[in-house]
C-alpha cells in the first residue's frame, strides 16, 4: 500500500479505501480501479490524495465497524466544515446540535471497543479531521466515566469547535515539523480570535454558552497572560478534552509527520498523570482497542510477535505468539513478562495495524491455545466486572 498524491494518480489504480461523498454514500468501493472520471471526482473532492494497493497486493482486512466508522467521519466532516462556515458568517448554527447528538448516539452507548482509524490529514482539512477524531474520542470517554448527557453534549461540542481559529492560521498549520515558535505563538493567537468571535452565541443557548466557556477557558490556558481559574466542574471537562486531543494529535496522520502507535501514546499519556489523569486515560484505554487481537508488535527481546488474545484490562499484558521460537507466552503473568514485552505495534501506512493472518491461522485452531484463552479470559473476569461495576462517582474523585 502507497499514497499517492492527486496529481499524480493514474487510471487503472486500485483503491486501498473506500471514497464516499458529502452524504455518506459509497462512490467508489475498496479494490476499486481508478478511471479518469474518477480521478477527477478526487481532486473535485479536495483530497490531497489516497491510498493505492500495489499491482500484487491483496485487500487488507476490513470490518464492517470499520469502514461504518470511516463513513461517519467522511459525513461529520462536511457536517462541520458548513457548521464553521455558518459562524464565519455569523449566521445560526443549530445544526451543531445535530451533528453532536448523532455523535452521542453512535458513540456513547457502545459496548465495546472500537478501532480508532484515522484519515490522513491535510493543513487544509486538518482543522475539521482532527475535530471529528477529538468528538469522537470525547463521547467514548465521557460514557465510560458515566457523566451526564448535558455534560457528554458540552464536552463535545466544544470538541467539534474549539480549533475554529485555526481558519486564520491555516500558512502556518501548513509548515508542519518545520513550525517555528513565531508559528506556533501565531496559532495561539488565531485559536484565541476563533473563541472571541464566537462570544456572539452566547445568549442564543445555554448548553453552546457552557460549551464556549470551557472551550476558551481551555485555549486560554495555553497563554499563561490569559489563563483563567476555572471552576471544578470545567476543569475537570478540561481534562478530558486534553486527553483527546493530544491523544490524536500524537497518532494522527499528517503529511511529512510520522504519527506515534496508539501504545507509544498511551505510555506518554500514562507518564504524565498530573496533565492525564490515570481514570480518564482509563477511559481512553476501554474505548479503543490499543494492542488487538492479530496485531503484529515489536518485542523487547529485538524480534516479532503476534497478539493471539487481547487483554481488556491491561492492554500491555495480552498472550503473544513470539514468531522466532513459535511460543506462547501469557503477559499477565508476571514470570513470562520479566522474559519480554512489547515494546511497540507494527502498523501499515495508513495507520491500521499490521496483520499476518496466515500466520495467525496455524494457531487459533490449536486446543493448547483454546485452553490457554479461556483461562486467560476467565483469569480477566473478575477485574472486568470490577470495572463495569465502578461507580461514576468513584470515578470523578479520581479525576
């Protein structure tokens, strides 16, 4: 798999993923080949460019949740995008409240975790892709802690918008790794103009006016000559919008930036409990699928392995199959841990994780290996039920 910028594309490619337009309809469908009307309908779309499989390759899995998920972010994008035309005119912006309700309801009763894939981002899109990815987040979380849905609404619309400012800084969003600290102070200031000029909305909703407090007092606390003291519920908000946003902007795709693995930043989040409170990192880990089933992952002891069963309370501790000697070993327990660890995932260019299903496929038939996953899972039980049954009160003092 490659990706291929637009002006480059030829016809008789063959699409990676799949393209859908502004409503979520499917235009052209994985394994696709690229025709000159469809090359044209890409760059009519904007799209800096796309994934392309190479002449041999086979289609790399794909789950219904997952290109189920890669359609919402197609929609919320252009959802969002006319949301931020509307304040840029200062026209009304009602359909903010759609666009996150249909996020509360897709991603806030989920139970179970899902696989975060992003789309490769643009210092022309980035705003809008990065704000759907933060929402999204920002739902799962707040579910798992057990807030409210007016505090779940607050939180991400505030998410959907607080990066509006980044319209006025768009020359400087575009110098990528090369951004100088004048750069960077420009987009703090064009993040803070974004906040000022949506201050006209205040008085038309009281859920938008909560929203706009915790979105400015959250820019402003990035100027140490405009940070303000917030109120404990708002700081607590705070907090897990941090968590979000970081935790995509360190895993995003971007041109001529590397995203880090979703487990190199967990550990970064995890590192920093002061900033990332370990109940909302928590949160984060139980919404998504950090270390899956079938991932290939980098081992301390400098060779591959393959994850044969996920491990749904501690993500860093699940069975793996070590390719170089064909053992098993079980994380969880502490004497085969103190032998290696993962170190890192293994995942391919467009940022899902890496599979080798043939090698895969010697194993999950196997009865020792059977055995091994009931008790493993038998083993996790008691710790999931402990979660499941946490009350969100509990929670909250931890955050």
């Amino acid at each position: 798999m490659k990706f291929v910028k637009t002006e480059d594309l030829k016809a008789g490619m063959r699409l990676a993923k799949p393209i859908y337009n502004k409503n979520g309809v499917l235009l052209y469908d994985r394994n696709s080949t690229l025709t000159l009307p469809g090359i044209n309908s890409v760059r009519n779309f904007g799209l800096i460019g796309i994934y392309i499989l190479e002449p041999a390759e086979p289609i790399p899995p794909f789950s219904r949740e997952d290109m189920e998920f890669e359609q919402c972010q197609t929609v919320y994008m252009f959802q969002l995008r006319e949301v931020m035309q509307f304040i840029s005119q200062r026209k009304p912006v009602d359909d903010i409240y759609r666009l996150t309700e249909d996020i509360l309801k897709r991603y806030s009763a989920l139970d179970h975790r899902v696989n975060f894939n992003q789309n490769l981002r643009s210092a022309s899109d980035f705003m809008y892709k990065h704000a759907i990815s933060t929402a999204l987040l920002t739902a799962m979380i707040t579910s798992r802690l057990g807030y409210s849905h007016e505090k779940q609404q607050i939180l991400v619309t505030a998410a959907l918008l607080y990066d509006y400012g980044y319209l006025y800084g768009q020359k400087h969003l575009e110098r990528g790794q090369d951004m100088s600290q004048f750069d960077r102070d420009a987009l703090q200031k064009a993040l803070e103009k974004g906040i000022e000029q949506m201050y006209v909305y205040k008085s038309t909703n009281e859920l938008f006016s909560k929203a706009i407090t915790l979105m400015s007092t959250y820019i402003y606390s990035f100027n140490p000559s405009r940070a303000l003291t917030p109120e404990p519920e708002i700081a607590q908000m705070i907090r897990v919008l941090r968590v979000a946003d970081d935790f995509d902007r360190m895993t995003g795709m971007e041109i001529g930036h590397e995203p880090e693995s979703e487990l190199l930043a967990m550990r970064r989040l995890m590192s920093d409990p002061d900033n990332y409170p370990p109940a909302i990192v928590s949160a984060l880990a139980q919404s998504i699928h950090i270390v899956p089933v079938s991932a290939n992952v980098d081992l301390s002891t400098g060779d591959k392995g393959i994850v044969l069963v996920e491990n749904t309370v501690d993500f860093l501790h699940p069975v793996v199959l070590r390719l170089s000697n064909n053992r098993i070993y079980d994380l969880s327990d502490p004497a085969a841990a103190a032998k290696l660890q993962i170190v890192d995932i293994m995942k391919t260019m467009d940022n899902r994780i890496s599979v080798d299903e043939d090698t895969l496929k010697q194993f999950v038939a196997d009865d020792r290996l059977k055995k091994l996953t009931a008790d493993f899972r038998r083993k996790l039980a008691p710790a999931e039920a402990r979660k499941i049954t946490m009350e969100p009160q509990a929670v909250d003092t931890l955050l």
